[in-house]
C-alpha cells in the first residue's frame, strides 16, 4: 500500500504555525526576550524595517485603524505585524517563519525559555492604560483586566478593575468589577466592560458571560451593556447617594425584605442600605443572578460604547498574554479561517 496519508502532516504543519505565532508575539512583546529576539533578527537577510523600540506595540508604528466588527486577534496581530515589517498586511506570517525558524531558544507549545511578566499592557482607551493580569493562585484560568494612568504604571493607580476567568471549555465569564471610589460616575464601570467584551470577542470570537453576581452596582453596569439575567427573582430599585456614595435598595415587591440575601455584614462590606420604599428615581434591575451577554452585533451596547471611544489594541502584547494562560491558548486560533494562517 503506497498511500500516504498528509492528515498528520498537515495538523502537525498548522499546530506548529500556531506555536510560531505564539512564540513570536512574545518574542516582540517582552523585554526579557530581547536577547531572543536580537538572536533571531540576526539570521534575517535583509534585515527588516520592524523598530526595536516598537516591541509589542506594533500600532504605535502605524495609521490609526478602527476595530471593525469580526476582527479576530491573531490575524489582526499578523496583518499588523506585516505592515511593520515591510508595510504588507499579507506578509506577517512570512514575518512569524523567518524569526522562529532563526531561534534557537523555542520550546515545544509556543512557550519559551523567558519567564513572562505577571502584567501586560494591552492596549490604550481614553487615555487610560488598558493591562491584563495573571492571576498569582491560578494562572491558567484567572485574569484581570486594568484600567491605569496612560504611562504611570504604579501599583496603586489603577482607576478600574475587571475579574475574570477561563473555564476548561474555553468559556470567559466576569467574576467581579470596581472602580475606585473618587473616580465613579465616570463611565469608567461601562468603558471596561465594554472593552474587556471587544476584546473577548477579538480573541474567541465571543462576548463573556458571568458568574452569580450580588452587588447591585456590578448588575446594573451589566444591564446597561446590554447583559440580561437568568435568574429573575430579585428584582430591585437602586439609587446612588450621591452625597454619601451608599446604594439605597428596595425589591421591587417592597413588603419582600432583602435581609436574608443581604446581611448587615455585606450590607456594610458593599455600602448598602435596605430601604422600606422604592427609592426617587431609583432603577430596576436584577441582582443574585448570572448574565448572558447581548448578542453581538454592529449596534450592540458594547460596540456604541465604544464607538464613544479610542480604543487602540497592541494585538502582539495581546496574544503574547493569552499564550501563557492555559485555558485561553488554544481557544485563540478557534475562530480563525483557514486561509488566515496559510
């Protein structure tokens, strides 16, 4: 029997193209790779137009371009990395080929012989540093989003802070939200969300859902992008005292009382008072349930939220993140065509 069969060879071609992609994005985005990085310039004739000092934020170096509804995050880290190579979208995996083949350093899975940081920038909105952060107990699945001073990366100057995790399906859901208290009433709770969502659906092709949420100001925000509850039988009034910064909060069947959901313990922990009555100008919403996301559109609530915005995304920083959390890695390449990794 002379038959071959190319089945093999050809997942063993496109497993190792995605490892190659994975590796170079961190070549490109961490600074304790540059030996790595300098080692496999070296082997490239002629040498290419990409500036070193660009490292991971290819977009620096380029037009300001909008984020089109489908753009996924590997081809547009590769089209980018093209256009900085030597300004041609479709040359960035030629780009991926010719650096990880001049490695020497490159270990099995897309994971190298440098540690990476426990914090990535990832991108910039409104002047805010937007940073991804692994998770110091469960690396492989947990992860923060941050919103910071643009330059000042100072642990203490994180204005915002999204929760997240990965489960073994691939799934993202939301765990938590904050903002710090002098910068509420910003828009900063809906600018997060709204760009932790984008950027899930860049990289897996999806918006996240959440866990059970319990803090009203979470489920509001929530429900303000769009996000609908599953469990609806806690629907309540809230309203922000503005002078005090306590949630006034009333179900809407106000003989119901809340105390046995609420404790005076959560109550004082989340700044929450239990009201007889709908408070003035209170709005309802649903808490104690998980949220389905909206369903993703060019007009949803997470894309005119951010059509509000200026958003730029470093892709290479991005999937450079993403290749050391186990539970998102391979979820990475899941929503890309064929043709785009060829």
């Amino acid at each position: 029997d002379h038959t071959t069969d190319h089945t093999t060879d050809h997942t063993t071609d496109h497993t190792t193209l995605q490892s190659d992609i994975l590796y170079t994005s961190q070549l490109l985005s961490y600074k304790c790779a540059e030996t790595n990085l300098l080692a496999s310039l070296s082997t490239i004739n002629p040498p290419p137009l990409l500036p070193l000092n660009v490292r991971g934020q290819l977009e620096r170096n380029l037009p300001p371009q909008p984020l089109p509804q489908g753009t996924t995050l590997v081809s547009s880290f590769l089209s980018n990395l093209g256009l900085s190579y030597n300004s041609t979208p479709s040359s960035g995996l030629s780009f991926v080929r010719l650096l990880s083949s001049g490695s020497r350093y490159k270990l099995h899975g897309g994971c190298t012989s440098f540690a990476p940081p426990k914090r990535t920038l990832v991108g910039v909105v409104d002047g805010w540093d937007v940073a991804l952060l692994r998770d110091r107990l469960d690396v492989g699945s947990r992860l923060s989003m941050l919103l910071s001073d643009e330059g000042d990366r100072a642990k203490g100057k994180k204005v915002a802070r999204l929760l997240a995790e990965i489960d073994n399906e691939g799934t993202v859901y939301i765990r938590g939200l904050e903002v710090k208290q002098e910068m509420r009433g910003k828009g900063l709770a809906t600018l997060i969300t709204a760009v932790f969502c984008k950027f899930c659906n860049m990289a897996f092709g999806y918006y996240p859902k959440t866990v059970v949420i319990n803090k009203p100001g979470i489920c509001a925000t929530l429900e303000k992008m769009g996000f609908e509850a599953n469990f609806k039988k806690f629907p309540v009034y809230v309203k922000v005292d503005r002078d005090t910064g306590t949630t006034l909060m009333c179900h809407r069947n106000h003989v119901v009382d809340l105390g046995p959901q609420f404790p005076h313990a959560v109550c004082r922990a989340q700044n929450i008072e239990l009201v007889r009555n709908h408070p003035e100008g209170g709005k309802l919403i649903h808490v104690l349930s998980s949220f389905e996301p909206p369903e993703i559109s060019e007009c949803d609530p997470v894309e005119r939220r951010l059509q509000e915005a200026d958003v730029t995304v470093f892709t290479a920083r991005s999937v450079a993140f993403m290749a050391t959390v186990e539970n998102a890695r391979d979820r990475l390449f899941a929503n890309e065509g064929e043709e785009a990794l060829r």
